[in-house]
C-alpha cells in the first residue's frame, strides 16, 4: 500500500478570521490610546489603557482559535483537532465518516452511536472540502484492504 497521508485545515474560517483579529487589535489600541481624552469626567490611569489593549489581544486569540482546527489522517489512524484538544483515533475504531446533510462539518462516525466533529472540513469550503472527504474515505478504504489482506 502507498503511504498516503491526508491534511486538511479550513480555508474560509481563516479569510474571514484573519483580518478580524488584526482588526479587533486595532480597535481596541485606538481606544486604549484615546482612554485619557474623555470629556465625560471619568478618570482613567494607564492601567485601564493597558487593560483595555489586553483586552483586544484577548478578543483576537478567541477568534484565532477558530482558525485552529486540523485533520491529519495516514495508515495508522486519524488525528482531529478541532478549537479545543486534539485526539487521535486507529482505523479499526471509526466505523464511517460523514457529512451529514446540513451539517456545518464532517464528522468521525465511533462505536456506540457517538462521533466526533471534523472542523476542518467545513461546508463552508464548498468544493474543497468534497475533495478532502474523498481523499479521507479512500484513504480509509485503503488501509481497510490492506489490513484485511
């Protein structure tokens, strides 16, 4: 059997994530720099300015995270990683993988009616994601014939 490896990271997440992020940044040190101007009366110390910039850092690294997801996928397993945590799985463990009809992601069919979500195939990606679903299910078949042999 060829060694074949499928990686998928989502594309349009990452589009739109992106320039949020840098934008988000932005507003909040225009905000932080303009902190002390306030004809309001209240009072604000350089720590509320740096608190403030914080702040927007913050905002930032939460979208990014959606920028996170990953599948690698190879003869001995599948590896998802989604927003939060990462998990590897052996092929004789998944039973099926899916896209179900109006789902937002693909998803790993598991024993005992349970799945787990694929982030990185994502509808969103149209046409990109079919052909990574493709590839993952001939790359499932694959190892199954092999380790059937």
């Amino acid at each position: 059997m060829s060694e074949e490896r499928v990686e998928v990271r989502p594309r349009k997440v990452r589009r739109v994530a992106i320039p949020i992020a840098v934008a988000l940044v932005l507003v909040f040190a225009v905000v932080a720099t303009l902190l002390r101007n306030t004809p309001t009366g209240a009072v604000f110390s350089v720590s509320d300015q740096v608190a403030m910039g914080f702040l927007g850092v913050l905002l930032a690294g939460g979208v990014m995270l959606l920028t996170r997801p990953r599948l690698r996928a190879d003869a001995d397993g599948v590896e998802v990683r989604n927003i939060i945590g990462t998990q590897r799985y052996s092929w004789p463990l998944v039973q099926a993988v899916s896209f179900p009809d109006g789902a937002a992601w693909a998803r790993l069919e598991l024993p005992e009616d349970e799945y787990v979500p694929i982030m990185a195939i994502q509808a969103a990606d149209g046409e990109r994601a079919v052909t990574a679903m493709r590839r993952l299910r001939e790359l499932r078949r694959a190892v199954g014939r092999h380790q059937g042999t």
